[in-house]
C-alpha cells in the first residue's frame, strides 16, 4: 500500500498529513457514512468523464469552507458534485465535501488544483502518479 501527502498547486502546502492507500474494494458506498476511515485516500475514476481525482476522509485537513455557501447545498450536507467548496488556506479552491445524508461522506481533491506526494521511506518523498 502507498502512502501519500496532498499539496496545493498554488502555495505548494501540505494540505493532508500522511494518507495510506485504501483498496476500493473497502470502500463503503452506503448512504449517510463515512466511505473509508481517516488517514487514508483511494483513486477514484469518474466513469463519465474518465476523470481521476484523491478520495479521502472528512477531516479537520487544512482546508476551508469555500465562501460561497452555495456550494454546499444539499438536505443535511454537502451535495453539489459540481464545485469545489474546500480551499486551501491560500484561497485555492481544491476539493468538494460529500456529506449529505443520502451519499457516502468524503472529500475529493481536484487533481487539477493539488498535487501529491508519495513516501518511499522515512523523510523522503517523491512526486505520486497516476
């Protein structure tokens, strides 16, 4: 299993501590919880758009709610698949929350927007790939 940190493309902050790859096959798609459990991400591909993008956990990262309320819509959480209403603390808009209580929770980084780094071993990291 890989182990990653995620960055913002435009300060270059470390926006996740340590995340340790989840198989996909763990991954819990029912309604109103948590889709993996903290400290780990999986890659997801839209099969729409063929769009990949980091799957993690909703947690205290260094992340801000977007400004714009209206990006958070949805019954009891976020559900608004289309913008990205988490910025890094810099102002770039770099994830969606997923919390409304008829999906999965988790946050998907934009890979347009952050980049990631993946750890070989103690201290030394390299740039991650998909």
């Amino acid at each position: 299993m890989r182990t990653i940190k995620i960055y913002c493309r435009e300060c270059e902050n470390a926006l996740t501590p340590e995340l340790l790859e989840i198989p996909k096959m763990n991954l819990c798609w029912d309604e109103n919880k948590d889709i993996m459990p903290k400290n780990k991400f999986s890659i997801f591909t839209n099969e729409q758009s063929d769009k990949k993008s980091i799957m993690v956990a909703i947690d205290n990262y260094n992340l801000k709610d977007h400004s714009d309320k209206s990006r958070f819509m949805g019954c009891c959480g976020s559900s608004n698949f289309n913008s990205l209403n988490k910025v890094c603390r810099c102002g770039n808009e770099v994830a969606s929350e997923i919390s409304d209580c008829w999906l999965s929770h988790y946050i998907e980084f934009d890979l347009s927007k952050v980049f990631a780094k993946e750890k070989i071993k103690e201290d030394n990291y390299r740039e991650f790939t998909l």
